[in-house]
C-alpha cells in the first residue's frame, strides 16, 4: 500500500480550505483518509501562523512508515523544519510554450524571405552589370 500525505481540498467554490492528510495513493483526492494531520488556508497571509497548522509528531510518524509528501506538502515540511530542503530543478521554467514557438517560427520564415526577395533583385543586377561589362570589354 503506497502512502502519501497530500493536501485534501474542503470549503465552498472559490473559498478553498485544505486539509494536509495521510492516505492510500489510490484513494481520491477527497476521498477516504486514514489520517488528519493539519489544515492549510491558503488564504491567508504568508506571514500567517494560522496559514499551516500541522502535527510535526504524527507527521513524522507517517514520514517513517514511508508515506511520501507531494511537492506541494514537501514544501510546507521544509517551511517547518521537518524535512531538510531538496534541491528543485526545472531546466523546461524559461523554455517558451508550443504556441510562442510557432509564433517566433513564422515570424522567422517571413524574416527569411523578406531578406531573400531583398537580395535576390540585387544579386541579378550584379549578373546583368558583369555581362554588360564583358560585352563592353570585347
């Protein structure tokens, strides 16, 4: 049985209210839990003490039968000092997204051949003054 301790969501539409649970990995999100281990009001203040209230015991209980913190639970236990902070890597954070890469494409296509129909004329100009020149040199 895979343990996790997730957040389970509560309150009224646009009114969230989350409460910081251990359960199954398979069970629904709200659904049947095993344990309440604290709440989460995400709106209040950062600086709030009422923000995130947790018991550090019970947490670190489940912590050791080996029940695995979601990332959003993992920071909060870092923010308490529970579990030592983990180093984050994200290289995808400043990649442009699908739509703004086709956008960049087609605006490098029309740059291409902007430059490509500027030069073109020119370089037959220079082909019709070497001819003009050769006939003259004869």
């Amino acid at each position: 049985m895979a343990m996790k301790i997730r957040l389970a969501r509560g309150g009224s539409k646009k009114r969230p209210h989350y409460a910081i649970v251990a359960t199954d990995s398979r069970m629904p999100r709200d659904g049947r839990f095993i344990e309440k281990l604290g709440t989460y009001n995400p709106l209040l203040a950062k600086d709030s003490e009422e923000r995130v209230k947790m018991d550090v015991e019970r947490v670190t209980y489940w912590l050791g039968q080996g029940a695995k913190p979601t990332d959003r639970v993992a920071r909060m236990l870092e923010a308490a000092g529970v579990q030592e902070k983990t180093e984050r890597n994200n290289p995808k954070k400043a990649e442009p997204g699908k739509k703004a890469k086709e956008r960049a494409q087609e605006k490098a296509d029309k740059a291409a051949a902007a430059a490509e129909a500027a030069a073109a004329p020119a370089v037959e100009e220079v082909a019709v003054e070497e001819v003009a020149a050769e006939e003259t040199t004869e």
